[in-house]
C-alpha cells in the first residue's frame, strides 16, 4: 500500500470525482450569493462547484496541508477557508446551507450540531454512508424523531464507489435536509 493510500485511509478520506461532484452541487440547486458550508473539503472539488454557481463558501477541513492547499487554490475568490475539526466549529450565525461530503465517521455528530435548534441551517445536501442516510430519511436513527418537527429529511441520489479516486468499502448516497 503507498503512502497516499494509507494516508487517504487514516483520514477516512474519499475525494469525489469532479463529475460527480457537479451532479451533487447541481442537485442541490444552489442560488448565486449563499452562504454554504463545504465541510471536510478536501482539494475543492466541491467548493470549485459552488463558487462556480456564485456561492459564497467556507470551506472546511482539518487536514493542515489541504487545508493550506484549498487557500491557495480559491485565492481572490470567494472562499473561506476554515483549518478546524467540522464537529466543534462555531457554525455561522446566519442562514447558511451545507453542502459537502464529510469524513463518514462524524455523520453523527455533525447532524446533531448542524441540526440544533439554534443552527441557522436552512437546507443541507451530505454525502454519507448510504446505511446512515436510509437511518435518517426513514426516522430510524437515534434521535431523528426530535428534528421531524423542524427538518425533512430524505434520500437523494446513491453513488457509486466509482463517484471517489480512492473508493470507499460502502455504499454512499445524499442525504437531502430542508426546514421545515
């Protein structure tokens, strides 16, 4: 295994494909001006879309050397990016949508943070494990019942392994979060 690999493998990181990386954004009919969370960035495949559509993006990950990489690739754009864990961050204190494609071992508690009462969350389109998104769209998760009365919650598209360089050992699919 080289080194890339296993250090893909120790970050849990699965970059998307630019391809499907444009369907998501697309899907997620992002509008020029918003405000949208790109959490576990990677190299901006991700946020390259947004900003593409007119977003204004934070970006955030945890890895120092992307995290430095992802500044110097959206210089002089409108990019910020945040060197933080995603599951500790201040999350903005106004409306914001999230659009990204975490490490699959935070899903949890990220959607606990992004879905608090206080959150100004206004929608949010995750790649995620597809067992985790079926948990939540169907009610089924631990807790999801207290955020039906705030948040639909539903199974967007499934991807294939092939949507990653480096593909992950489980199926993924979006999981598409809009207040109620």
């Amino acid at each position: 295994m080289s080194a890339t690999a296993r250090s893909r493998r120790a970050w849990g990181w699965h970059p998307l494909t630019d391809e499907w990386a444009a369907r998501i954004v697309a899907d997620a009919a992002v509008r020029p001006g918003e405000l949208v969370l790109d959490i576990g960035a990677g190299r901006g495949t991700l946020t390259a879309e947004l900003v593409e559509r007119g977003a204004r993006v934070i970006a955030v990950e945890l890895h120092p050397a992307r995290a430095r990489q992802l500044r110097e690739r959206f210089a002089g754009l409108p990019v910020s990016v945040l060197h933080a864990d995603a599951v500790s961050m201040r999350l903005p204190r106004r409306p914001f949508r999230v659009v990204a494609s975490p490490p699959y071992a935070i899903s949890s508690p990220l959607l606990r943070l992004l879905l608090a009462p206080s959150s100004h969350l206004t929608a949010a389109d995750l790649v995620l494990q597809r067992a985790v998104v079926r948990r939540y769209a169907g009610g089924a998760a631990a807790g999801p019942g207290r955020f039906r009365r705030q948040w639909r919650m539903s199974a967007g598209r499934p991807l294939p392994r092939r949507a990653f360089r480096a593909p992950p050992r489980v199926d993924s699919a979006v999981l598409v979060v809009r207040r109620r």
